[in-house]
C-alpha cells in the first residue's frame, strides 16, 4: 500500500509543478507565485494579495490556465485509453487508436468542415462534437463487425478495426481531394492542437473523461484477470464479454472526450502506459492512475514545447509528440531486445 500512495504522491507533485512552469512560461513569462495567488483567488474568492497586474492574471485564468488543463486531461484521457487498450487486448504497443476511433473521428471532422454550418451546441463547433461523436461510433462499428454470435474475439477485433479504419481514411481521403478549399483545415485538425480558448469546453468535456477515469479504475482488477487470458478470466467469475464491451466503451469514451479538444495526437496512450509498465510493473490498479498522471504531465510538457519553440508561431502538438514519442519508443524496443510480455 506505501508504494502506490508514493508512486502516485509523487505525479500528483510533479503534475502540479508541470502546471505551474506551463503556465508561467509564454512570449510573457509570470512568475510561479502570483499564479499560485491568482488560481487561490479565482477558486477560493480570497484575494491573499500580490503585484499582479490585471493583464497578468487575464494571461494566467482566461488564456494559459484553460490550455495546460486541457492538454492535461487530454493526456490523461489517451494514456487511461491506452491502459486499457493494451490490457484488453493483451498487447503492449497497442493503442487508443487501434480500434478505429482516429478514423472515424477524422472522418467526422472532415464531413463537418465540408458543411456549410457554424453553429454548435455545449460551447463546441460542430468539428469537435463530430469528431467526439464520429470515434465513439466507429470503435462500435468495429466491435458490432468483430462479433461471432454472442463474443467478440480479440484477433476479430484487430482485423476488424484495421479494416474499418482503412475504409474511412480512403473515404477522407477522397473528401479531401474533392474539396481542395478544405485540405489545409483537415490536415491541420489531423496533425493536432489543444483547442481549448477558456473554460467553456473544458466545463463540458472535464466531467465526460472524469467519468470514463473512474469507470475505468473500478475495472482495473477485472482487466489484470484479462492479462492471464478470456478462459482465465472467465474461470475467475469475470463476465468476459460484458466486460470487454465496457472496457472498450470506455477506452473510446476517453478517446473521442480527447480528440474533440486536441484533434488526433499520437504517441501519448502508446508510449506512456508502456514506460510506466516498465518502470512500476503491469499491476493495472496502479498502473492506470499512474498512466493518467503521467500522460498529463507529458502533454502539457509537449504543449509548451509546440508553443514556446517557434514563438510566436507555434508547431502542431502532434509533431512534437511525434518527434519526442517515436524516436524515445524505437530506444526502447532497441534497447530491449526481446519481445514485450506483461
């Protein structure tokens, strides 16, 4: 019990530090300490004093705080994703976008950029809420496809979301050669960023990948019964593919909760659970929650990396999760060499 309450107390301060250098770096630097008076006084309502100025702390609450707590639970989300992606599935290079979801959720955004609408709902232009609504739909696609009477086998599963998904890139890609007014938008959404201007969408999709956390980590010893096999876990009490369903409706839920704030940024619930699973173990009750604040900690750190190298330009946030991810993952299985087992 002293492990997981050090492990986690640990990223709990070392997320909050992140938080702070995050939001105190920009083309105007604030100091750690007015923003730790400004966020007390915005959450408490006690004004505990301080030399701010007024632009500072509209810079700190309304601009750069909304930002480093979305690229936070985005990365927690994709990392929570992948936790369970890679344990449903038995794989530790598996990730939440395995079964389809970047697929149809890029799929969905491009149909909404083709539409002549600029209305929303919940604060959210209708890209994001296609994009939320469009990866949801294709990881139920995909699993209604993969099912055999009354189961859904895991090696059905991958083909078939291998299969979905290259149906609806060639779809997107035929959208956007037809549409060549669109292309720079899509590609731009494809390569990703964190949307998030203000507190709006974050109030609305907060709760949605809060949700999907705690669903998740009430599953986490029915998916290290998963580990040992579907007849293992069977034989343990496990309802198998009641089971599988939720833990895949959940993995999609914090996947397209994510992709409608930051479009498709990858490498963050493929890298991360595996350096975690490396570095604690494959308990997934640890695991999962240790993912998630890791996952956060990572792309708040690559979101500030996207903001800062270019100033005042900025590069897409999901090049510099390549570029970071890839590179540090191609060390990994190198450095190893053998075969990844949990």
């Amino acid at each position: 019990m002293r492990k997981p309450f050090i492990t986690l107390s640990a990223l709990g301060i070392l997320l909050a530090a992140t938080v702070l250098l995050a939001t105190s770096l920009g083309t105007v630097s604030i100091p750690m300490g007015h923003i730790a008076s400004i966020v007390v006084k915005h959450i408490t309502g006690v004004n505990i004093g301080g030399p701010w100025s007024d632009t500072q702390e509209t810079i700190v609450w309304q601009l750069r705080l909304p930002r480093v707590a979305g690229a936070g639970i985005v990365g927690a989300a994709l990392a929570a994703a992948g936790v369970l992606f890679q344990g449903l599935l038995r794989n530790p290079i598996a990730d939440p976008y395995l079964l389809g979801t970047s697929g149809g959720a890029a799929l969905a955004a491009t149909i909404a950029l083709l539409l002549p609408v600029t209305s929303g709902a919940f604060g959210f232009t209708l890209v994001p809420i296609a994009a939320f609504v469009g990866a949801l739909g294709a990881v139920l696609l995909v699993y209604q496809i993969a099912r055999v009477g009354s189961r859904a086998p895991i090696t059905t599963l991958l083909l078939a979301g291998f299969a979905a998904s290259s149906l609806m890139a060639a779809a997107m890609s035929f959208l956007m050669l037809t549409n060549q007014n669109t292309l720079q938008r899509v590609v731009l959404w494809t390569m990703g960023g964190i949307s998030a201007s203000g507190w709006d969408t974050l109030k609305v999709i907060g709760p949605l990948i809060l949700a999907g956390l705690l669903c998740a980590l009430t599953m986490t010893t029915d998916l290290n019964a998963f580990l040992l096999g579907e007849d293992q876990a069977a034989a343990l009490g496990i309802s198998v593919e009641g089971r599988k369903f939720m833990l895949l409706a959940t993995g999609a839920l914090l996947t397209g909760a994510a992709v409608a704030i930051s479009g498709l940024v990858g490498f963050v619930g493929l890298i991360v659970p595996h350096i975690v699973r490396l570095l604690i173990g494959p308990d997934n009750r640890l695991l999962l929650p240790a993912s998630a604040l890791s996952g956060a900690i990572f792309l708040i750190l690559a979101d500030l990396i996207a903001r800062m190298v270019l100033s005042p330009s900025e590069v897409p946030l999901g090049v510099v999760t390549a570029f970071v991810g890839a590179p540090f993952f191609i060390y990994l299985l190198r450095r190893t060499k053998r075969e990844y087992t949990f």
